[in-house]
C-alpha cells in the first residue's frame, strides 16, 4: 500500500482557499447570450400554455391604451447594450416581466375571434357613462320605425321596477280555543263549510268555518298528527303522523276505513293527488312514497333525499310531485317512472314548506335563508323574496296573488307574489297564559273563497284572519 502523504494544517488550509478563490473570483452570474429566436418561441408556447383561453379577450380600451404606451416607451438608453443580470449603479433597469409577455403576445397574429369582439368590444368608461344617463332620466333619443318606413325619434326612458298590485291588509278576527297540545296542520274541505286540525293531542278536531264552532273529535293516533288532506272526489279525510300510521277516515261513519303500512319513521307531511287516486306522503325516513287509495299497496317509494322530507305537493301537471327536505333541496318527481326528475339545490337551509300556485304553473320553496319562486316543469329560479329573518314553518297562496308565510317565531309575512314585495308584517299574540316563546306558526292554509286565511300555532289556538274592509 502506498502511503498517504502528510501535509501540515497550514498547507491544507492554503489549498482550501485557492479553491474557494477559484470558485468564486470567476464571473459565473453573467449567463451565456441568449439566442433571441430561441426565446421568443419558448415566450409564444409558455404564452399559449398558460394564457390560451384568455388571450383573446377583449382589453378595454383604456387598458389598451396604457399597454401600447407602455410596450412603445424607450426602455434602454443605449439599445445596443447586453442587459448584465447583475445590476451597476447608474444602469438602465430591465424590462418587467409583463412588458415582455405583452410584448410576446403582441408578435403574435390575431385570431378571426379576437378581432370580431374588438369590433363590437364597448370599453368599461362607455358602458358607466351609458349607466349614468340612464339613471338620470336622460333626454336621449332612439330611432323607432314608423308604419311608412320613417323613422321616428322618441326620448328613451330609463328602465323602472314593476310596481306591486296592492293587496287590502289582514287582520285578526277570531280565535278558536279547544286542543290541549300545539296544533300541527289544518286542512279545508272542498265545499268551504267546514276545516280540520290536527294537534300533539293526538287528536282531529273538525270546526265549522263560519261559527268556528266544534262540530266533531277523531281519535285513533297514539302520537301528533302532522299531517292532513280531504279528497274532492270521495267522502275520505287522510291523517299522518308521529307515530308512523297514515289512517283513510270515512267520514260518513267516522271511522278509519284503511291503514297505510310502510314509513319507517314519522309522517310529516302528505297531499292528495288533484286527478288519480293517489295519496303522496313525505317522512323523516327521507322517503316519499305513493299509495293507491283505494288497494292501499305502496306504488312507488320515492329515494334520493338525505335528510327528513318536510313537505310534499302534487298537482295534475308536470312535476306531479314537489318534495322538500332538511337537506336543503327541492325534487321534482317523474310519477310515472319514480324518479328525480330535477334536484333544485339553491337553497343554503333545511325547506320546511312548499306551495304551488292555485293559477299560474310556479311554485314557491322557503327556508331561513329566502323564500324561492320557481317555474315548472324544470324548476326555473325566478326570483327571491328575502326579509323574513326565522325558521318559516308554512307558506299559503291564494287566488288573489297574496302569499303568506309563518314563522317559528309568530312572525306572518305578507308577500305579492308576482313583484316580491313584502306589503304587510303581523307578529301574532299568544293565548292569556302562554309563554312568549309559544307564539309559533305551524301551518296555516287559505280557505276555497281566499278570503279567510286560518293559521294554527304553538300557543293551541287557531287564528283566522280577514281582508280588512276599510282599508
């Protein structure tokens, strides 16, 4: 083996610092010079990368004009000067980075697309000027065509929001006294005589409309009753409730004639089919299911939901079936085929309530966060009715245009439906005895001639309220 020569530590440590003299005395920052075409090809392909499907945008025109001022300014005092990647006092800086992709950009040919926005591109300055005469009512004048082909010059008039119809204001005028727990859901009979409610009294209590008078008790739920309907066509009242069973009462006996087997959980909500014989009801399983009336078999169990299905609406046309949920979505219903036809997920809260316009093919969602208005088959967003700030339990339409909607806090909010606008606010009294935090609206439904509006609430009463006459 050869043996390893020895240097002293004076020597090593000399030898160390030539090499890291060596190192560094050396100019290794200046790079080698660029190939110019080189670059400007690796600029066009990092430009169509990164910028491709902006980049022939329209620039409005004062950016424009900045960016031609800027990519046309003298950059270099000395244009024949190599830029030195380190910076002397006293030297020109380099070009920005953004210059330099503009100026790539620029080199690049112009597409047919780029240069049909340009032609029809108004700048930001003109479109704000534009706005400005409009809000101010200005004197303008547009061209109309007249019927022998002269054109004729009229003033343009700013655009103007739709005014509301104006609606009389309601009010309270009987109250009806008789469950003994918080009263759920009312339901009126097709010939207007009579109304049913259902409480947490386990029972189905039947009042005269015009009296308010009891006229008759159904018991036979060992749990709330949730949920109420009568048929149009046969003399049946269907009951659901808490404690799973949907009931068909005869109401020429009034007895239960048929049982509804199926929910795995309670029964929140059902309504009646308004031209087959077909009973849809919504459970906190997060089903909707469909029953014949009369064989009582389960037609269709309607599966999507996440959550507990709060409300559920049909009518004749399509969707046949409107379900809402905790789950903050709307479905629209395929009858026929038992599926989704539509999902509607622009709520943010859980849906409490749904209506359906007696006239017009739209509906209506609440939440807390808005009420929404949509537009059949397909569930068109129409519009927001923002301003009542609760938990809204039930939502009511009439005839008249007039929607109301009902609060966990006692709060009835009045609604136009075709402009939105919000024409009256009622916080309704508790019954003497009550706790303030008892004044909650359950439900609540107008009667056949939308002149009576019947609200039940968490204080046991029923309220109905009228059009006031002297307004």
């Amino acid at each position: 083996m050869e043996e390893v020569q020895k240097h002293s530590v004076h020597t090593l440590v000399f030898r160390s610092l030539k090499r890291s003299h060596d190192m560094f005395v050396s100019d290794n920052v200046d790079p080698p010079p660029a190939y110019e075409e080189a670059e400007k090809l690796k600029m066009a392909c990092k430009a169509r990368d990164e910028y491709g499907p902006v980049m022939h945008l329209p620039i409005p025109k004062e950016v424009n004009k900045i960016t031609h001022a800027r990519t046309h300014a003298p950059i270099r005092e000395h244009p024949g000067e190599e830029m030195s990647a380190r910076v002397a006092p006293g030297h020109p800086y380099a070009p920005t980075i953004e210059t330099g992709i503009q100026e790539v950009m620029g080199s690049l040919p112009a597409s047919q697309a780029q240069i049909a926005r340009e032609r029809t591109a108004a700048s930001v300055e003109e479109i704000r000027q534009q706005a400005e005469r409009l809000a101010q009512g200005s004197r303008a004048l547009v061209a109309v065509s007249g019927p022998k082909t002269s054109n004729a010059l009229v003033p343009l008039k700013a655009p103007t929001l739709p005014k509301p119809q104006w609606h009389p204001p309601w009010k309270l005028y009987r109250v009806i006294s008789g469950h003994i727990g918080w009263v759920r859901c009312v339901a009126v009979e097709p010939g207007n005589e009579w109304f049913c409610t259902g409480s947490a009294d386990r029972t189905i209590k039947i009042w005269d409309l015009a009296s308010g008078k009891l006229k008759l008790s159904l018991t036979g739920h060992v749990s709330t009753v949730r949920g109420l309907a009568v048929s149009k066509r046969q003399p049946y009242l269907f009951s659901g409730g808490e404690d799973k069973q949907v009931k068909c009462w005869d109401l020429e006996q009034n007895k239960v004639i048929r049982h509804y087997h199926g929910h795995l959980s309670a029964v929140y909500g059902l309504d009646i089919h308004p031209t087959i014989d077909v009973l849809v009801t919504c459970s906190r399983d997060a089903s909707v299911r469909v029953w014949d009336m009369r064989t009582k078999a389960c037609v269709h169990t309607l599966t999507g939901h996440t959550n507990t299905v709060a409300d559920v609406k049909c009518q004749a046309s399509e969707p046949q079936i409107i379900s809402g949920s905790h789950d903050c979505t709307v479905r629209l219903w395929d009858l026929a085929a038992g599926k989704t036809r539509c999902t509607l997920t622009n709520h943010k809260k859980s849906i409490r309530s749904l209506v359906i316009h007696p006239k017009l093919y739209m509906f209506a969602s609440a939440s807390p966060d808005n009420i929404k208005q949509w537009k059949c088959p397909d569930g068109s967003f129409l519009q927001n009715l923002s301003g009542h700030n609760s938990i809204v339990n039930c939502l009511s339409m009439n005839t008249d245009g007039v929607m109301v909607s009902g609060g966990d806090n006692g709060s009835m909010y009045f609604w136009d439906w075709k402009t939105g606008y919000n024409f009256q606010r009622i916080q309704t009294a508790t019954q003497p005895g009550s706790l303030d935090s008892e004044a909650g609206i359950f439900a609540s439904t107008f009667d056949h001639s939308s002149s009576r509006l019947i609200t039940v609430e968490a204080d046991k009463t029923i309220k109905i309220y009228k059009e006031d006459d002297n307004a």
